[in-house]
C-alpha cells in the first residue's frame, strides 16, 4: 500500500516558512523591549527638555515679578503639548507662582517631589489618590541655582505608554510585511527549487522498465547466438 507523504515543495516551504517565523518572532521580541525602552527615554528627555525651557523663560519675570507673564508663560506651553497633564512654578520657599490647575495645586502634589541638592532634577512616578488611580510621571527641574524656584511638570503615564504602543504597532505593521514577503519568497524559492526534481521525477515515472529489461533480453540473446555462430 502506498504511503501518502509530503510533496517536496511544502516540505520545502513549511521549512523555510517555519525558520522566517521562528527568527522573525525572536527578533520582533527583542526589538519591541529594545524599542519601548529607547522611546520611554526619549519621551523622558523631551519631558525634561520642555522643563529646562520653561525654568529659562521664567528667569526674567521671576526677577521682575512679574507672575502674569509666567502665568502665560505656563498656559501656552500646556495648550502647545496635550501630553502634558499639569504645570506649575514654585518659587524658592514652596509657593504656588503660576499653574495650569483649573482651581489651585493640590498641597499633597507639592510635597510629592523635590529636587535634592546634589541633583540637576528630579523625576518620580505619583500616583493620584482619587477614584482613577492615575500615574503621573512627574520631573523637578530648578529655576536657575533653585533659588528663584523650580518648575514641576507631569505627564500621564498613559499618555506616555499610548505614544509608545503608537510607534511600535508601525513598527511591527512593517516587520510583518517582511515576514509575509519573506514566506511568499519560500514558496518562490520551494517551487524553484523542487520543480526540475519534480520533472525528472515524473519523466522516470514514465519509463517503462519491464519493456526495457524485455529488449535488453532480446538484444543479449541475437549477440549470443552471432557469437555461437562465428565460433
């Protein structure tokens, strides 16, 4: 009885098929730790960035007092990056300058996060305590030496974690497109392969071996008996 296996080409393919899968998904893991630790650096430097600016622009106006220039100051960067989740400005003895709450800063927040005296800034991760739990990643930078205040700015780790899945799903979207071109490229390289086997294979098939043993038979047998006959 004849066994039913495999035809060449899939085997063929399914191997090459399952290698592309194998290293693709290996490589699209590292990667997506590799990438979603660079972009939360990244978001983390920009976040700093924009504290450092604010800290600069808010030197003037400090030393003249002038609070409603801060407090445009503040109001036009908050509306220039929706990321961000609050601002505000503490002057040298912990006193609310200016900020983007729509009544005060709660007294909690302020206490939540200061720079020490060793340090350029200070970042630390504040969770809310009300009925949403939010995550605040909240960063300290100084008003020059400290002395005139500090900016403090917060971001909704969400926020943060939503910009992140955003650039690496376009990221993966591209490394599949790879994977199916590189598994449609197997079946390419199966068939170009497999297929002159599979012509050879079909035209042995053909042969007929009993009618080739019959005249092989018959041409031994007229070359022993012109052999008998010139002895």
């Amino acid at each position: 009885m004849k066994k039913n296996t495999l035809p060449l080409f899939w085997k063929f393919s399914l191997s090459i098929i399952a290698i592309v899968l194998i290293f693709g998904s290996i490589n699209v893991l590292l990667i997506w730790k590799s990438f979603s630790s660079s972009m939360e650096e990244e978001l983390g430097k920009r976040e700093k960035f924009i504290a450092q600016s604010i800290a600069t622009q808010a030197v003037d106006p400090l030393l003249y007092d002038d609070l409603i220039a801060l407090q445009k100051l503040v109001n036009e960067t908050n509306s220039i990056d929706l990321a961000i989740s609050y601002i505000f400005i503490l002057d040298g003895k912990q006193n609310v300058l200016a900020h983007s709450f729509p009544q005060s800063v709660p007294p909690q927040l302020i206490k939540a996060n200061s720079i020490e005296s060793s340090a350029d800034f200070s970042l630390r991760t504040i969770e809310l305590k009300d009925s949403t739990k939010v995550i605040i990643r909240d960063i300290a930078i100084p008003i020059m030496d400290k002395s005139l205040g500090v900016v403090r700015i917060g971001i909704e780790e969400s926020e943060i974690n939503v910009a992140i899945n955003k650039t690496i799903s376009n990221f993966i979207f591209m490394v599949l497109v790879f994977l199916i071109a590189g598994i449609f490229g197997a079946f390419i390289f199966s068939y170009i392969i497999t297929n002159p086997i599979k012509i050879i294979s079909n035209t042995a098939d053909k042969i007929d071996l009993t009618t080739f043993q019959s005249h092989k038979r018959l041409s031994d047998n007229k070359q022993n008996i012109g052999n008998r006959k010139k002895a």
